[in-house]
C-alpha cells in the first residue's frame, strides 16, 4: 500500500517549509516510547529518566497515539512567521472535535476501515461496532478515563494530551527546543537550497529509500499502510517541514484539513547517522558494483524486494548467471535475502547505499583513523608519508 504524491518536477513555488516546537517535541516523545529505533537520540533517551514519575505515567497513556502514528493535527502550516509553543497550543485548542477524536482513533484503528484511498471519514466512528472495538482496543492500551473520551469527549481529551505537552516542555523540552531551533532552520535554508540547485526531485532523492520518486512522472510516494493519492495543483501547498527527532523516519500527511507533506530528518542529524565504510569493505562494495548486470540488477531491487526468477528476465541473463551476481553484492553487505514461501527475495540493506558517498569522501580526504597510510596522521611523530604498498583484499 502506498502514499503518492504528483507534483510538476518544476514546482518549487507549491512547496513551502516550517517547523514546529510542539510537533519536535511530540516526535522526541516518540523516541522515548521507541528508543531501539533511535541510537542517534540515546542520549535524550537517557536524559529523560529525570521526568517526574507523574509525567511519566501520563507520557505511558499517550503512547499508543505516537509509536507508530504521528498525530496529523501536529504538523505545522507553511505560513508566514514561526508560532511559538504556546501560539501553536492555542490554535490547537480551536481544532475540530470530531477531527481530534479521528486523530487518537486511527493508530488504534490500522488499517483504517473502509478505506477507499479517498481519505479517513472520521463519520465512520460514530457506528456502533466501531464504537465497541474502538473502546476495547483503547482500554487495552490505555486508561479506562481516555478510552470514555475518545469515545464520548474528545474536547477533553485533547485537553489532556495538550496538558501532558505543556508538562513535558516546562520539564524538559524547553531548553532543548533553544538548542535545536538554530539547526532546523539551517536545515530548511539547506533544503531550499537543494531545490534551487537540483530540483524539489533532487531534494526528495536525499530521502530514499523512504521517499521513492520518479522525476520524469512527477510523483513520489512511500509504502504505508493507507492507498492514497494526492495532487499538488496550483493553489495547493507541499510542506516540508525538518525535524531532529524524526529520524529515522519520514512523517506523512495526505489528508485534509491538516497541511499535506512531509516531516523529514534535518540535514545534520541524517549526516551523523549516515554509516562510514571502512576502506577495506570500500573496496569491495565498489569492485562489487562495477559491473553492469549488477548495476542494473541493484537499480530494479531499489524499486521493491525481487527474486531471482523475476529479476532474470528484466536483467536479460540466466537465472543461474543472475544468482552468482546476486551472491557477490550480498557478500559484501549490499543486498540481503528472505524467503517467502517458494522464493528468495533480495532487498538492499538500509544505510549501505547511503553510506557509499561519505565513505569515499572521507577515504579521499583521509579522514579514517585507522588508515595507516593516512600522511596526516597526528600519531606519527615524523608526519611523513608512509611508503607502503598497497594490500590486496
């Protein structure tokens, strides 16, 4: 299932940027429900044993609404000048009822019922068998007291949820908000820049393999578990929004009212957890993509997990002869394989791809610390150039 996107390849003026401190805020909670998915954020993870056991437990209430959903009401609206917090709280206290209660429903209710790709009927909540599975779905993760508003009062269910922000900024959000305000905006005058050089496509390709975009049929999309398609027309506005703490994530929104666009990993923080290829294993990933079956072959399971048999054909080679290229990208940590039922299907291991770049950047400038050759060593006493041949692996 996927979320698509059409927008013209040259329409940069339908694109629109903002952050948000309630929205970073409510994405670093997710961290702290999820840390195993964040080692970047670990020292925030740990930072935050300090909350008062009351915050905590009110955090724990909440969770099942930001461990796999992000709730779209948070994301912020590419107009004019940045809210603060409180500016944002009090707009959201204006937010639709009915549209708060659709919001803290669907991470209970995924895959969303009745889903026709036209979007979430927030209707829909008001039959009764809904009524009774929501309610039970909501006592199981959850308190008895939430699970009665979401059923019958979400006014004050958004008041607790905003309650429990409020509190976990003036514990502990508020400072980190001063630290990495100036990062997101540099973030955004990056990501402007993109555009003006290469493209909003050339920006969006910096987001793969959770972004997948094709420029010359002006769309991208993710896999999620909702269809949807959506067209950025003239009047409309993309938001790209950066964020510290949604890594390694993209956030989405395709529905109204709420803004349509993406949350995406600010440019320093997707720097520092871009993996670094040591040298040796440099050196076989590149012999291992030098060849150009294996190339092509690697550009089509970019695009979906494939087998052997359905490779072969595309590639133009034997499935024997495929199967040997296939093996030599997966020694050398490229590729990876699963069985689902009668096949094996290769797919490309996260981070590999990305890490290439930075791994040969670095090489070339000698940045590896354990390079013995490196002739900027500040360990060697003499700073002169080693005179060693080169080794063979």
């Amino acid at each position: 299932m996927t979320i698509v996107f059409r927008v013209p390849a040259d329409g940069a003026e339908r694109v629109g940027f903002a952050y948000s401190p309630a929205m970073e805020a409510v994405l670093s909670l997710h961290v702290l429900v999820e840390p195993k998915h964040h080692p970047v954020q670990h020292g925030w993870v740990r930072a935050m044993r300090r909350l008062s056991p009351a915050l905590k437990r009110e955090i724990e209430v909440f969770a099942y609404a930001v461990r796999s959903y992000f709730p779209e009401f948070l994301f912020p609206r590419p107009t004019g000048g940045l809210r603060d917090f409180r500016e944002e709280l009090a707009a959201l206290r204006t937010a639709d009822p009915d549209l708060i209660r659709l919001e803290f429903a669907v991470p209970l209710l995924t895959p969303w019922p009745d889903d026709d790709g036209g979007g979430r009927d927030p209707r829909l909540l008001h039959r009764p068998d809904l009524r009774e599975r929501l309610r039970a779905l909501a006592l199981r993760d959850s308190d008895p007291a939430m699970a009665a508003m979401l059923l019958d009062d979400p006014r004050a269910l958004l008041e607790r949820f905003l309650d429990m922000l409020e509190r976990y900024w003036r514990e502990a959000f508020e400072d980190e908000w001063a630290r990495i305000e100036p990062d997101l905006a540099a973030g955004v005058s990056e990501a402007g820049q993109q555009i003006a050089r290469s493209g909003l496509y050339g920006m969006l390709r910096g987001l793969w393999p959770e972004v997948r975009s094709d420029h010359r049929a002006e769309r991208f999309w993710l896999e999620r578990p909702h269809d949807h398609e959506v067209v950025i027309g003239t009047d409309d506005t993309l938001l790209l929004a950066p964020s510290t703490y949604v890594w390694p994530h993209v956030r989405v929104n395709c529905d109204g009212p709420w803004p349509l666009g993406l949350v995406f990993p600010v440019s320093s923080i997707a720097r520092e957890a871009r993996p670094r290829i040591p040298p040796a294993r440099l050196v076989g990933i590149l012999r291992a993509l030098a060849d150009d079956t294996r190339l092509r072959a690697l550009r089509l399971i970019a695009e979906r997990p494939r087998s052997t048999q359905e490779l072969a054909p595309l590639v133009g080679v034997s499935e024997a002869a495929l199967s040997k290229h296939l093996r030599v990208m997966a020694d050398v940590g490229l590729l990876e394989r699963r069985r689902e039922g009668y096949y094996v299907l290769y797919r490309i291991v996260p981070g590999q791809v990305a890490g290439l770049t930075p791994g040969l950047e670095s090489f070339l400038r000698h940045d590896d610390p354990d390079d013995p050759n490196d002739p900027n060593d500040p360990n060697d006493p003499d700073g002169r150039r080693h005179d060693r041949p080169a080794r063979s692996d």
